[in-house]
C-alpha cells in the first residue's frame, strides 16, 4: 500500500497532524514501504491499543529511538497522535509501567516540525507532562563474578590431587590427610582462585597493571530527551540512546550554563559509558557525554564532542593505534584505581580540531573514531575533553 493510500484511512484530526507536520516518508524504498505500513496498522487500531495492551509496544520499542531507521517519519507523527489521548489520562503509576513508550512518546512531542503542527490543531494534541526525575530508574548490574563456582571447582582440584599423591604408607593417616585436604580448600580456596582466574577466558578485560585508554568504554549516543534537573540549575537530565535493549540510560550533564536545550535535543555525541553509577542530585546517572572545553577554560566555551556523520547509537568508539584499537573496555572502572582520572589529562583537540589522547610519557598520538571516522570538537584547537 502507497503512503497516500494508508494515511488517508487516518481519521481526522490525526490525518491532518501527519499531513501539517511535513515529517519525511522515508528516504529509501524499503523505508517509504514500512512507514505506510505502521500508519495503515495505526489507521486500523492495531497498535494504539488500551492501556493494558500497550506491553507489545513496549517490546518494540525498548531499542529503537523511530519506528522506521534512525530519523523521525511520519510514521512516528502518526503513533504520537494515535497514543495522544491514551497517555493524556494516564496516572504516572501507569505510564512508568511502559517506560520506553513513554520515553518515545515524550520525545516525538517534543520535535520542532510535531510540536508545530500540533499546536495548529490545540487542544486536540495539547503538550503531555512527564515526571522522568520520578520514574522508577532502570537497573543496570554488572554481572558479578562466579567466585562460589570458582572456589568449589578449586576445592575438586586439591582433594583430586591430594588423592592421586597418596603412597601406601599414607593409608593409616588417612582420615587425618583427608580433614587436612578439606581445611586446604577451604582456606586456600580464595587464594587459589585468583592464581587460576587468568586462565578463564577474555570476554572482560583485566583493570590489573597501569590504566591504559582502551579500558574506557566509549560507545555512540542519541539524546531522545533533555530537561533541565529540577533541583539543580546547572544540570540537565538526559536520556541517551545507546542501543541497548534495556532502553535509553538516564545521563545527567553540568552543561546547562555552556550549552542551550536547543541544541542538546536530538544530538548524536560520544558517551562514557563504564563508569560507576553516580547519584547527582537525586537523579542517578550511568553515564558521562564527552565535552570539549576550551584552552581558556570554561569561560572560553564548552562543545560536545561529535561523531562522524551517519554513526548510529551503540555504535564503538575507541583510541587508533595497534594496542587499543581492539582491545576489550573494562566492563566498569573501579573507582579507586582512578583509571578515567588518570587517562583523562591527555585528551585534547589537535589543530584540525579532531579529538586524540596523547600519551604523556611516549608523545604519541591516538585520534578517537568510530569506524567510520574520526571524532571532533566543532569550533576547539587543543581543548581538553571531559
């Protein structure tokens, strides 16, 4: 079915706040072809759905920034108008139930060519208020290590040995030999559980030995929404699409005296995304955006740092050079080792404004990039980068 066909099965006003909004109908065949079908599945009532049906929604989009590729359709315009007066009568406990609509939701409502289009057709799609600072957060763990499995295994180990060493002569002692095998493993069994971790495999990278950059891990994110932090003037509260299913990480930024709302919306930019969770005014935050400050320092500016065109949420980031370019981040930085402090005063911006680490002790330089190129600070010569 062509996009004409399928949106003028829309009902009115709807049809007239996709038609108003000018928001694209894709821009490849495959795209045009999948925003026709949301909009006739809209248009038929088998996706804005009552409250308690709006779990399969959820599913689909706990990953997705737009329903269709990575910018907004109409598609999108159409699931906004369709869930409109679902979400404008909904109670809060409700709508937390369903973070990732309600996200997506917010979102939508929020870009320029919707929110134009629907104050035209006020109060039909008047704005929907969201309480995100007191939505339940995300848990995000880290998997803990198996240290119980580890040591029952190194127990096996020592009374097998211990066993298979036994001379005949041994025989008469041997219910003594036997507690003092067992008081082996017990005791020893931490001990011999580090000696033997190094042989597991190498899914997460050791934080032993000197910080090094490659144990940060830098990934690509998407700002789908930013509000001012309701108890600190200087904060913004971000959630950023890094392409987890989980969702969009709850991010909050001191950026709001460098960098305006306006152009925090909708910005792609590099995270930091293995540092230890960190309260921040009542609002926990699992990650850090990286920001260029100028070489006159803050009050010289501050810029987000921004990847190359076309990358998408999730996408790696990481330092160029044979020993970091495809090595394995930690899956958290401990703080007490102070990996991120340590590493951070050799990033900067070189001449042509790319951003780089350079190694303080060798001099040499490791531009950061994704795969499809390397990152940059739009306006900085030799910022540092935090």
């Amino acid at each position: 079915m062509s996009y004409e066909s399928s949106i003028s099965k829309l009902p009115s006003p709807l049809k007239d706040l996709v038609a108003t909004s000018q928001a694209d109908v894709g821009k490849t065949e495959a795209d045009k072809a999948e925003v026709a079908q949301w909009i006739e599945k809209i248009a038929e009532g088998e996706v804005a759905l009552p409250p308690v049906l709006l779990q399969d929604l959820e599913t689909q989009l706990i990953p997705r920034t737009y329903v269709v590729s990575n910018y907004l359709t109409a598609a999108d315009v159409a699931l906004y108008g369709a869930l409109h007066p679902v979400f404008s009568q909904l109670p809060p406990a409700q709508l937390y139930s369903t973070p990732a609509v309600m996200r997506y939701f917010d979102h939508i409502q929020t870009r320029p060519s919707v929110l134009a289009a629907a104050s035209a057709l006020s109060p039909a799609f008047s704005s929907v208020s969201f309480d995100l600072a007191s939505a339940p957060p995300i848990e995000r763990k880290v998997d803990a290590p198996k240290k119980k499995e580890k040591a029952a295994a190194v127990a096996e180990q020592v009374v097998a040995v211990s066993k298979e060493d036994k001379s005949p002569e041994d025989k008469p002692k041997e219910k003594k030999e036997k507690k003092k095998d067992a008081a082996a493993a017990d005791n020893g069994g931490k001990k011999k559980e580090k000696a033997s971790a190094p042989a597991g495999g190498k899914a997460v990278a050791e934080d032993a030995g000197e910080p090094v950059p490659s144990m940060i891990d830098m990934r690509i994110g998407h700002i789908v929404d930013v509000k001012k932090h309701p108890e600190a003037d200087s904060l913004y509260i971000e959630q950023i699409d890094l392409g987890e299913e989980t969702g969009p990480r709850t991010v909050v930024s001191g950026l709001v005296n460098y960098i305006p709302i306006e152009e925090m919306r909708d910005k792609y930019l590099v995270c930091i995304c293995n540092l230890k969770p960190a309260n921040m005014r009542g609002v926990k935050s699992f990650a850090m955006v990286l920001a260029a400050t100028s070489k006159d320092g803050k009050d010289g500016g501050v810029e987000l740092i921004q990847p190359p065109p076309g990358c998408k949420p999730g996408e790696r980031v990481y330092f160029e050079g044979p020993d970091y370019e495809n090595a394995q981040p930690l899956a958290q930085m401990n703080p007490k080792k102070k990996i991120f402090e340590t590493i951070q005063p050799g990033f900067t911006t070189l001449n042509t404004k790319e951003a780089a680490w350079i190694n303080p002790v060798t001099k040499s330089v490791h531009r950061i990039r994704t795969k499809d190129g390397i990152c940059v600070a739009p306006n900085f010569i030799g910022a540092s980068l935090s």
